[in-house]
C-alpha cells in the first residue's frame, strides 16, 4: 500500500493546518464522523450528494443514515483503481492538541477547505 503524504503544511500564528494523503480508509472513516454538521454539508455538496440520491433527495446531516450515505458517496469518489481509495484528510494542530476537520476524496476541496481554514484563522 502506498505511504501517506503530507500536500500541504502551513502556519498561522500558533496554529499548523495539515493536508494528508492516505490510503488508510479506517482513518479517513474516523475523519468523516468527527466533522460537524456544517463541514459535512460542505463535502456532501462538493460531492454533489443530492444528484446521486436515489429519488433525488439526499439525507441531511441531522438524518439518521447520513454519515453511512456520506461514506458510500465519499469511497466511490476515492477510489483510484479496482481495490485501492485515497482520500486527503485536513488536520489542525496547536501544540500537542490535533483535530481532524476535514476529509475528501479529492486535492482541490481539501486545499479549498484548508485555505478558508488558514484564513479564518488570520481574521481579526
């Protein structure tokens, strides 16, 4: 199995956000239980959940099902070949603290989300 990868490392003030590549879908699983209800909508729209529904309507955060539905959506986006799934997790850290904020099957809304991370970080 390929190892995991940092792309992206960057600093504002006391705080470090980290974008990880793995392949360790337990983890990225982890993740995706741990974001909250506003991040989740976020990936379920960059995933485009409600055109993949079935009947069009796709669960909301609060639905019973939706972290279930959410990953059958997200491991369908990650898979880049027949047995192998990447996904590109977005970590916070201040000092010994670690917080997993984000996960996605793809760089560009990972580093999108990192991004407005950073810079909510740098706002007055």
């Amino acid at each position: 199995m390929p190892e995991q990868e940092t792309f992206l490392d960057e600093w504002v003030g006391n705080k470090r956000v980290i974008v990880l590549k793995t392949y360790d879908e337990r983890f990225a699983r982890e993740v995706l239980e741990e974001m909250t209800p506003e991040d989740l909508a976020t990936l379920a729209s960059s995933l485009d959940l409600d055109e993949h529904a079935d009947g069009g309507a796709a669960p909301k955060p609060a639905d019973d099902g939706f972290i279930d539905a959410m990953w059958d959506e997200l491991q369908t986006a990650a898979r880049e070949d027949w047995n192998l799934f990447s996904y590109f997790a977005v970590q916070e850290h201040e000092g010994p603290r670690k917080r997993n904020l984000y996960i996605s099957p793809d760089w560009p809304s990972a580093e999108a989300f990192a991004k407005r991370t950073l810079k909510s970080q740098t706002a007055p």
